[in-house]
C-alpha cells in the first residue's frame, strides 16, 4: 500500500485517538506537544471534558471531541460505552482524514479495538502506531480477578491479536509489556518500548518540592491517579487511625483521575467514616497537567499503596516518575518494576496490602526528614535517567523507519522530509 506523502517542505500531518480527555492525559500530550514543537499538526481525537471547555492550548495541536466523556463502567454497561465510543471515533477520524489525509495514525489504548478507527486512512496505506499503554489481558485479570485461561481473557487477547495485526507497528510502555506481547505471537520487531518517563516541561525547573525538616501545621500524604481496588487507596485509609494522633495537622489528599471515580472511591469514603479518620481525608477535582506539579511540590509524600498482581507488578504508574522528578519522597508497595528502575534508596517500600506497615513506614518518614530528602534525591536521579527527551528520539526514529521519510527534532519547525531507503 502507497504511502501519502507531502510535499517536500510541508509538515507532517498526525492524529491521536485516546479513551481519555486529552487536557488530562499526560501520555497523549507529550507526544502530541513534542510533534508539534517540531513543525508538525497534530489532531486529537478524544472523549469531552465534563465542562465542555476546549482541551487544545498548543497552536499545533487541535482537539476534536466526541459527545461523551470519561465515566468508570461495569459490566454490559461497559460494553454499550465502548460501542458507542468506537461508531463516534471511526466517524470523526474517517470524516477529518477525508477532508485532509493524514501521513501517520497514532492509537493509544484502552481499548485496543480503538485501532480500527483508522480504517478508512489505514485503506489507502497511512501507517498505524497502535499504543499499548497497558496489555488489556493483564488489566482484565487484575481488575475483575480472572485466570489466564477464564473465556474474557481470551476473547481481550483475540482482540489484542487482531488490533496489532491491523497496525503498523505497537508501541508498549515497558519491557515486561513487551515480553507479553512476544509470548502472545507479536514479531518483536513489531514493538518498540517507550518508557514512561516525567515531561520536564512541567516537572522540573522551578517548582522543586523542599522537604520541610521542621513541624508545621499540616503535613499531606498525596495520593495521585485511577481509584480502583487494585490500586490499594483503602490501604491508605486503614493506615490512617495508626497515624491520627501521631501526626499532627495530618492529610490524606487524594487527586483522581476523573471526576466521577465510581465505586471505589466512594468505598473509601465511607471506610475513613467508620473508622472515625474521614476529617483526614480530602478529595480534590481532577486538575491538568500544568497544575499537578505545584500539587505535588505542596505535599509532603506520595503514596502508591497498588496491590500485587500479574499487572501491577509490572506497570510503571507515570505518576511515580513524575513526584520522583519533582522530589517528592514517595513510599510505595514493593513492585517488582519500581524495584527494577528506582531501588531501595530511592523509593520507601512495603509489603502489599498491609496498613500497619504503611502506617509505620509513613510515622518513619515523618520522624525522619533526612530520609525523606535521601529518598526525593536519589528517586530525582533515577527518574532523570529515564529521561522523556531520549523517549522521545526513540519515537521519531520509529517513526522514520514506518514512514521513510526524515523527522526533524528540536523545535525547528518545518523542514524537508526526505525518503529513507528500507532498513
């Protein structure tokens, strides 16, 4: 299939589609940003802020979305959301690429089906990055507790096969991502790993958290991201009669994901009642990515209370890397992913599911502003050495090898796409 190809000195043409809305979604904005500080017009096709506000603020990026917005579904709930979400999206992206035919597709999952959006650009031979954020076999077993074998598992994998068979190439966030995609039958060289790694546009630079060394009113644990059971946040909460009298001023301050988190977070909610703590605890509106470093840079710790299992293990949560760049002490359940990249020095583990140890833990820190800074200094580093701008050359050089032709980096704008020879 023939590839469009522009003119010599023209930009490239992308579009994105995501489950997400765009203005939240730090994964999509990276890439969509980077693309276009470089010359090139990036399109988003996305789900509605629940405020209606426009989502695009980069001159080279414009937002398109589609009447629905971000709401936790179960069940054939789930599957009628989906199916709406897809007959809107295929409808906008095949409507936008008629109008203006785009050189590159670029799918970010959940779900993978999303990858068939490009059907009508895929037809006349646009390549299509299908994004594997997270394996949604992996993401089944964890969330609803099913077995490898169990029938749901294995219609998501017939999906999973199909979506990357449709695509030009799979981007996946992590080597074990990768190694379960290969055990599945994707060829490896049909995947590239980018690993998630902190924007240091927005987290680093001038807002650096300082670890308070003396007592003060209030001292915040923060809790960042999705409200799901597998993400331990109830943990946290029966943590909290441990700490009530020891810390003073204490705070659990939680910033979810979206707006209507569902179930969980109302679970928790009424945890932290009968337990007599709910006056510790806050919940905040989600905010945007510009407004989350100076939420962390206000806290005093992040917690990450994620339960161990087949997927948890080994996803790299993007808000890990991105309290460690902003020098937040963070203590976390004991993953074998966080052990791989930050280590002991760098990271205050404990066992999965056990409040007293995230009490003790917490108490330890709080005690101890030393360790806190040792912990935030080393995690800085390690979350440095991940580094987005190396992510971000890996990308365009997939992307020279998918479309022949040369992407510049570095701002520069538009410049000539030469073809390159097939490697």
């Amino acid at each position: 299939m023939a590839i469009h190809s522009p003119s010599p000195w023209s930009p490239l043409r992308f579009c994105m589609v995501t489950n997400s809305v765009y203005a939240r979604d730090v994964r999509v904005k990276r890439y969509a940003e980077y693309l276009a500080d470089d010359g090139h017009r990036v399109d988003i096709v996305c789900l509605a802020s629940e405020d209606g506000l426009p989502q695009d603020g980069h001159p080279g990026v414009t937002a398109h979305p589609i009447a629905l917005t971000r709401r936790r579904q179960e069940g054939f709930r789930l599957v009628t959301n989906w199916a709406e979400l897809w007959t809107l999206m295929f409808a906008k992206v095949s409507r936008l690429d008629l109008q203006k035919p785009y050189d590159c597709i670029h799918i970010h999952n959940m779900p993978d089906f999303l990858a068939f959006c490009g059907l009508i650009p895929r037809l006349r031979g646009c390549p299509l990055i299908l994004n594997i954020h997270d394996p949604v076999p992996e993401v089944a077993r964890s969330k609803l507790g099913l077995s490898a074998s169990s029938g749901m598992v294995r219609i998501l994998a017939l999906i999973e096969r199909a979506s990357v068979a449709f695509s030009t190439h799979v981007v996946t966030a992590t080597p074990a991502f990768r190694r379960a995609l290969i055990a599945r039958g994707v060829p490896p060289e049909k995947i590239t790993v980018i690993v998630n790694a902190a924007d240091t546009r927005y987290f680093a630079g001038n807002i650096v958290h300082r670890v308070r060394s003396e007592p003060c009113e209030r001292f915040v644990a923060l809790y960042v991201g999705t409200v799901a059971k597998r993400y331990g946040l109830h943990i946290c909460v029966e943590a909290l009669p441990r700490l009530k009298e020891a810390i003073p001023g204490l705070q659990l301050r939680i910033v979810p994901k979206i707006r209507e988190e569902g179930e969980a977070l109302d679970e928790c909610l009424q945890l932290a009642d009968r337990l007599g703590v709910r006056d510790l605890v806050r919940v905040d509106d989600p905010v945007s990515l510009d407004v989350m470093p100076g939420v962390m840079a206000d806290s005093d710790l992040g917690v990450y209370p994620a339960l161990s299992d087949c997927h948890m293990d080994v996803a790299l949560s993007l808000k890990i890397p991105e309290m460690a760049m902003i020098g937040l002490p963070i203590v976390s359940t004991r993953l074998p992913v966080l052990e791989e990249l930050f280590g002991e020095d760098a990271i205050a583990f404990v066992p999965p599911g056990d409040p007293t140890a995230l009490a003790n833990k917490i108490l330890e820190l709080y005690r101890d502003p030393g360790l806190r800074e040792s912990l935030a200094r080393n995690a800085a580093r390690r979350s440095a050495a991940l580094s987005w701008k190396l992510q971000y050359e890996q990308y365009c050089a997939l992307l020279e090898r998918i479309l022949q032709k040369r992407i510049v980096l570095g701002a520069q704008g538009a410049t000539e796409f030469s073809p390159q020879p097939d490697s």
